[in-house]
C-alpha cells in the first residue's frame, strides 16, 4: 500500500484545522459536503444517515442534483440489498470501503441499484466511509464518481479524516445542546416583588418592577412609587376579594400579553394595615406571532421558518407551502444569509430569543429619563428626520439641515 505523500498530508492537516472551527452541525455538513471534493476528486460528496431498520434515508449532497428527492427513495428502496450497507451490518467494519470492493463494473450495470440510482447519478464507483468511533454508525459520507474505480489514495485519505469527522460531530452536538440548555433557562420565567403601602404606593421598587410596570401596562408613573391606573384598580379588587366583600370571587392574577410577553401580577398577602405583597412574573408568550416588520425575512421566508420550527422535513415544508423541496432550500439557504447563521438550530434559536424578546425595554425607567422621549410608549415618540424626511419630500444635506426637493 503506498504511503501518502507530503502534499497529502498537508492537505489533510489543514482540513482538519478548519474542521474544528465549525460549530454547528449543519454547518460542519455542509463544510464536508464542498471541500471534501478538493482532498478526493469525485462527482459528488453526500452525508447520508440510515434510521434504525433500514426504513428510511435522508441524504444531502454537494452539488444538488435537480431530482435528489427521487434519488432519496430510489436509495430508501435499495437500503437491504446495497453491497456496502450489507457488509457493514453483517461484519461491523468502519473503515473506508468502495463498491468496487464487492462487484465488478458489470455486475454493477446489471443491478436494480445501478438503474434506479446511480445511473441517473452518473456514479460508476462508490467510497463510504461510516463515522468512526462508534458514533452515530448509520451517518455515512459517500463519495460518488463517473470513473472506475477509486484509487487507493482516495481510500486512505478518507481514512485519515475519519476518526475525526466524528469527533468534530460529537464537538458540535455538544455545543448545541448547551446551547439549547441555554436558551431553556433565558425561558424560564422573571420574577419581581413588590411592596406596596396603605396609600397605594410602591415602597422602593426595584429598576425591573418599574420597568415592567411602564412598560406592559402602558401607562407612565408620576414617580417610581405611583402604581399605573390599571395595577391600581386591580390591586382594589383584589384586596376587597380577599377581605370577603365581594361576595362569589376568586382571587385572579392581573394578566396581558404584549409583544411576544406575558407578564402576570399576583397578590401574595395583604395585610390588615393595609399593605400589600404582589409578585410580578414575566413569561414568553409560545402563541405570540413573529411580526414581519420585526425580521429581515420576507413573508415567505418567515412561512418556511414557522415550519421548520414544527419540525418539517423541506419536502413537508414544500407540500404545506405549495412549493418545491428545491424552493424550500433555496429559502433556506437566504434565511441562514439573513440572520447570519449556518443551521437549523441556530435559525430557531434566532427565532426564538427574538420572540422571547420582543421589543422588550433596556434600562430602568431612571435610566432613560422619566420624562424622555425614549421612555414614552412607541406611538408617542417622535420620528426621526431621516425618517420623516423621504416621505415629506425631502431631502438631507450632510450636516443635517433639511431642503425642499
């Protein structure tokens, strides 16, 4: 077996260093699928996975071809009786191996799997090589090419990436799930108390509480220590409620929802002295839809990406939408421009903190000033010159001053 050269070895070292500065693994796919072409010269390069059973198959594959749907059923069909598939169920190898280990070219060109599959593909050879380690050992990279065979070059260098491909895939589905116990916890719901005297007011609320108060319940406090209109006549409520002058009534939390947020106020205790405790907890609301305005994405964009957040695979997506699979990648692939991601995961996780955020405020109400404009609810504010200007028919000079057009 002949060594691999020094421009090899080379090669394959400066893969594997930028292999390891991929973080998602969407992306790291897509990382293998275009520049595993330039270390083994091939046709094409796909990342196949195979369910438990052989009852299913998902592939993606670098360059595209127009039919892969077809070709994903047409390997789907082929899954029991594929040479390479067999051997690695029957004997547990993971080391590199090519078709023409197992047939010789004519025996390929007489077989189901020639005519439905890689004919259309073009393929007359094939070099798979499963993850290493024992990871995920149904998650295959194939190599397909229009010559016969592979060299034994091309075997050895995959064999050289192999131990690692699976540890930059271990690497990054760490990284994901961290990142997903992350965004579980920013989930979880904040929680404020606050202290409220006999006369009805705030005894030193906390920057959140004021925040919170100006802000969902829309209206802006004289002081720190004035409860919003609403909280008030709630808080009445409440307090005759639990002194049993209102006959028939349950104690009941004050609720709204806004921009994407439920903050939920509650009376823990009221005292004969009339003093109050109130709890007041902020939540995502999960049924809050994203605002076109709200995102870069167009209104299609923003469809395929409510999909995909229900877990549709791209042909489900393109059967919900009236589409193509083709149309929906193609979307895909703006989407992950747009927000300047590299996955699925991470456009959901965009998603997501953007829904839970909403346009929620910075800053506590002292911050910004009680009587600025920024700390007045969004339809008072003033519009920007720039802003205005355009539809005004104007335009602006580069100082700032304003002439008529």
């Amino acid at each position: 077996m002949a060594e691999l050269s020094r421009r090899d070895l080379e090669a394959i070292e400066g893969f594997v260093r930028d292999l390891y500065r991929v973080h998602r693994e969407q992306a790291l796919i897509g990382f293998l699928l275009r520049m595993l072409a330039e270390l083994v010269p091939c046709r094409q390069v796909s990342w196949n996975h195979v369910a438990p059973g052989l009852q299913r198959a998902e592939v993606m594959a670098w360059p595209e071809q127009p039919e892969d749907e077809r070709y994903e059923e047409a390997l789907r069909l082929h899954l029991a009786d594929h040479p390479l598939i067999a051997h690695q169920r029957a004997t547990g190898e993971s080391r590199p191996i090519k078709l023409s280990d197992f047939v010789s070219q004519r025996k390929l060109h007489d077989s189901g799997l020639y005519a439905d599959l890689y004919r259309g593909l073009r393929y007359e050879d094939v070099l798979a090589a499963p993850l290493a380690m024992g990871f995920a050992p149904w998650a295959r990279l194939i190599l397909g090419n229009d010559r016969w065979p592979f060299r034994e070059r091309d075997r050895q260098v995959l064999a050289a990436l192999q131990p690692h491909l699976g540890q930059a895939l271990r690497q990054t589905r760490a990284l994901e799930r961290l990142a997903r116990r992350l965004e579980a916890q920013r989930s979880e719901p904040a929680v404020t108390r606050l202290e409220v005297d006999a006369r009805g007011l705030a005894t030193d609320p906390s920057a959140r509480a004021q925040r919170w108060l100006a802000w969902y319940f829309a209206e802006l406090p004289k002081t720190p220590a004035d409860l919003p209109d609403p909280v008030a006549i709630w808080l009445g409520r409440e307090r005759r409620a639990q002194a049993g002058e209102t006959i028939g009534r349950a104690s009941a939390p004050l609720m709204v929802r806004r921009r994407g947020r439920i903050p939920t106020l509650r009376l823990v205790s009221a005292g004969e002295d009339g003093t109050a405790q109130l709890v007041l907890e902020e939540a995502s609301d999960p049924d809050a839809p994203l605002r076109l305005a709200d995102t870069p994405l167009t209104r299609r964009e923003l469809e395929v990406l409510r999909e995909v957040e229900k877990g549709a695979r791209n042909r489900d997506i393109a059967a919900a939408l009236g589409t193509s699979p083709a149309t929906v990648k193609k979307h895909l692939e703006r989407i992950y421009e747009k927000l300047a991601v590299d996955s699925r995961t991470a456009a959901l996780a965009w998603l997501h903190e953007r829904r839970r955020r909403g346009t929620r405020p910075s800053g506590s109400i002292r911050e910004r000033g009680a009587h600025s404009p920024r700390a007045l609810p969004a339809p008072c504010r003033r519009a920007s010159t720039a802003r205005v200007a355009p539809v005004l028919g104007l335009r602006l000079r580069r100082r700032g001053a304003v002439r008529a057009r």
